[in-house]
C-alpha cells in the first residue's frame, strides 16, 4: 500500500518539494541581506537533495532524479558542501554585516 501513494502525482514529487522548500528559504534569507545564511540552506538543501537521493528508489526520487543514484548523491553532496564552504570562508565585502 505505501507504494502506491509515491505513484500518485503529488507523491512522487514530495522529495523535490522538500529540496525546494528549504532553497527558498535560502533565498528569502538572501534578499533579506543575510546572504550568508542564505547560501547555507542553499547548500543544506542540495546536502538535502544527496541524501534523499540515497535513501528513496529511483522512482520515489522524481525531480531530484538527474543521472544514476551515485553520481547524483556526489555531485549534490560535492556542491552543498562547497557553497557552505565558500559562504562560511568570505569575510568583509559590502554584504557583511
């Protein structure tokens, strides 16, 4: 029975939802001129996007399904890590605060 509510279409869709949820609150927080907390939950939403990829089929993933399961979860992983990164090392710049 819980397989078929990830068939429905809302379903389906609900890790991608999760995903963008948390890259708009990213953004919110970007034009709210704190951009560095904002670049962190844009890299926290892809380090999202990595886990879900790892734990949910290839069908339940939806439109966090780009390429094969692995090399998915790097480059989500490999990119939310560098965007927390380079957000946490900049220092100074007109956006400081």
């Amino acid at each position: 029975m819980p397989e078929q509510r990830w068939r429905s279409g809302a379903g389906k869709h609900l890790p991608f939802a999760l995903v963008l949820g948390v890259a708009v609150l990213g953004l919110v927080r970007i034009f709210q001129y704190h951009w560095r907390q904002g670049a962190v939950l844009l890299g926290v939403s892809l380090l999202v996007a990595a886990v879900l990829r790892v734990l949910v089929t290839d069908e339940q993933a939806g439109l966090i399904k780009i390429r094969g399961r692995g090399m998915d979860a790097f480059l989500y992983s490999t990119l939310g890590i560098v965007v927390i990164a380079v957000a946490l090392t900049i220092t100074g710049g007109p956006l400081s605060r």
